[in-house]
C-alpha cells in the first residue's frame, strides 16, 4: 500500500507546483491572439523623442520669455496728385512783365524769355520785346549791345523812327555824333507827321550840345516850323541856340514867359527856361529853372538821367557861372 502510495505519488505532479489558470472559455485564447494582433498592427507607433538642434529655442524657454509689445505702425501717407503745371506765359505776357520790371536784369531777362518764346511770335511783339532789351542794356551803359539791338529792330520796320531815335541815342553815348545825327534825319523822314518836329528838335539839340550852332539853329527852324503843341519849347530853344551863336533875340522876354506858362514848359522845358533866363539877365530865375531841372532829371529813371546827361552837364556850368556873378 505504501508503496503503491508513494508510486502514485511520483507520477502526479504536486498541487503547489500545478500552474494556476483561470476558468476560461474554449476559444477565448484564439480571440485574445487576434485583438493582441490588431492591436499591434493598429496602434501607431511611438515617435522618437525630438531633439533640439543647436541655437534653437525650447518650448518651455519660449512660455518663459517676455513677450514684445507690438509695433504700431502709422498708416502710410496717402499719395497726393500731382499738381498741374502753371501754363506758360505768352510773348505777350512776357512783355508785359518786361516794361513793368523794377531792375535792368530782371527787365533783360524777361525780354530774353519773350524772344526765346516757342509761341508764334508776331513782329510788333518782337520789336517791343527788343526795345526792352535795349533799354536794359542802355540802362547798364552797355551802349554797343543796345545800338546792336536797336539796329537789329530797324529790320523789323515796326516804328522805325522810334527805333532810330533809341539808335541814336545809343550812338550819341558811345560819342559816334555824325551816326547819332543820321539815324535822326532818318527818324524825321521816315516817321509819321506828328512825330516829325520832335525829331528835328532831338537833332538840334544833339547839334547844340556838340556847339555846332549853325546846325542846331537849322534843325530847330525845322522843329518850330513843324511844332504844334510843343511849338513854344521848340522856338525857345531855338532862341538859345541864336543867343548862344551870337546872334539878336528880340522877343527873348516874351518866348520865356510864354514857355513858361504851357506843360512844355516843364521837365525839359526847365532846362530850355533857364538858359533863356539866363541870357535874358534874370539870374535868379535861371538858377531856380536850372536846379528845378538837375535835380528832376537826376532823381528820375536811369535811362532819363543818361539821355541828359549833356543838358545836365550845361546846366551844372551856368549854374556856376551864376555862382561867380554872385
């Protein structure tokens, strides 16, 4: 018996040595070999971890970091249209500034502008923008560039005997005397009635400034004898020429009361009156006539105070020869 025990007991494997199994189900092993399968097939898998590369800044690092304030932008200006052009003056626009310029350049460069002007350009504007040039340069005492112009204006024929008296004046200036008196016998001839005794009375006085008497004694006959609202300023200075000649005046009295008493008698006429008061022996009146007149002529326009600058000259020389006869 015993021995059949202890057989027995060799050949059963002992209960604390049997592996536990829980009561299952036939099949559930099969099933759970599946969900182990689809499982592994189905879940993803793990990524590796993300390593940061050198200079790179960590999330924790960044949550870390203040935050910049935002950078307002100002809007951009808006785009303005641009402004039209101002139109281009007109010749006669330009002429306009020319004769109302307050200087010799600024009048030069306007009468430049006119004449370089793309606009057509008619010949009674282009005449009067070359008389302002002229005028500038008579104004600076560039005398040869105005006789130039002045005669390059002649070409024009728009009033040539205006032009032949800026021409001799020009000439008169740069001591040309014999050029000075051909463009006024031209002027005379050339211009219209009206004009013709203030050309012939421009030439006597040129002769007379010159001290070629007989001359200005001829001109000025022509003057008187042409002469109609000016006629007392031309006869008193033909008196003068004949006094200063030598020659008897009779009614020297009556011509200088007479000169004296019409608007010719004024601005040059105030030359004309003091060599008249002059020669006549009333000093007092002469002196005041001919200081009347110097200090006019002086005080006026630059191209006035150049075209007399012969009267004034004379009448400066009476003055001191009233000063010496006290």
């Amino acid at each position: 018996m015993r021995k059949a025990k202890e057989s027995g007991d060799e050949t059963r494997t002992p209960a604390w040595k049997a592996p536990v199994r829980a009561n299952r189900a036939p099949g559930d092993g099969a099933r759970r070999g599946e969900r182990r399968v689809r499982g592994a097939a189905s879940s993803p898998k793990p990524r590796p971890a993300k390593k940061d590369s050198p200079g790179s800044v960590t999330i924790a690092a960044r949550a870390r970091a203040p935050k910049k304030a935002a950078v307002r932008r100002e809007p951009a200006p808006a785009v303005r249209a641009a402004e039209p052009r101002p139109p281009t003056p007109s010749p006669e626009e330009l002429l306009q500034r020319a004769m109302a310029a307050p200087t010799p350049r600024a009048r030069a460069i306007w009468a430049r502008r006119g004449l370089s002007s793309a606009r057509r350009l008619d010949r009674t504007t282009q005449s009067m923008l070359l008389r302002q040039l002229y005028l500038a340069y008579y104004e600076t005492r560039r005398f040869e560039k105005a006789l130039e112009v002045s005669e390059q204006n002649l070409h024009l024929d728009v009033l040539p005997d205006v032009v032949h008296q800026d021409a001799a004046r020009a000439a008169q200036a740069l001591g040309d005397l014999e050029g000075a008196a051909g463009h006024l016998r031209l002027a005379a001839r050339t211009g219209p009635a009206k004009r013709r005794a203030f050309h012939w009375w421009t030439l006597g006085s040129l002769y007379f400034l010159a001290g070629r008497h007989d001359e200005a004694i001829s001109a000025l006959t022509r003057a008187a004898r042409w002469g109609t609202t000016d006629k007392p300023l031309y006869q008193g200075h033909l008196a003068v020429a004949r006094c200063v000649a030598g020659e008897p005046v009779p009614d020297l009295l009556a011509l200088l009361e007479r000169l004296a008493e019409v608007p010719a008698g004024q601005g040059y006429g105030r030359f004309v009156l003091g060599q008249l008061a002059y020669h006549a022996g009333r000093r007092d009146d002469a002196r005041r006539y001919l200081e009347a007149f110097v200090k006019r002529s002086e005080g006026g326009r630059t191209a006035l105070a150049i075209a007399l600058d012969g009267e004034i000259s004379l009448a400066r020389k009476t003055l001191a020869r009233l000063d010496e006869m006290g």
